[in-house]
C-alpha cells in the first residue's frame, strides 16, 4: 500500500498538484494496488475535490488524459 505522504516526501520536485496527480497515476501504472490518503496535499493549486483527482488518477493513469 502506497501512502500519499510517501509519495511526496520521496518526490521533493513535484511542486503542483498536476505533477503529484502524475506521479500517483505512474503508481497505479507500474502496479501499485492501494493508496491510502493519510494527508492533505499542500500545493496552491490543490482543487477542493482533490482526493476524487487523485484516485482518478491512480486507478486511471495516463487513460484518463486520452
């Protein structure tokens, strides 16, 4: 199980949401089976409905863009 945390504490160049939406999708891409959302994405332009964008995203990957 991926943590949000993890994932931005391991990717300190990721400074907007669209890049955090990014590197959770490539999770979810390269196999990853659960995200567990144990905090609040920090970015100003973090959207109030982050948390839908972000399992979109995860459970999604690139297909959802096409």
């Amino acid at each position: 199980m991926a943590k949000l945390s993890d994932v931005i504490i391991s990717n300190p160049h990721i400074i907007t949401f669209d890049d955090l939406a990014r590197a959770v999708g490539l999770l979810g891409e390269q196999g990853e089976r659960f995200l567990e959302f144990d905090i609040k994405p920090d970015y100003r332009d973090t959207p109030k409905n982050w948390e839908i964008k972000l399992e979109t995203a995860f459970y999604w990957g690139e297909r959802v863009k096409k």
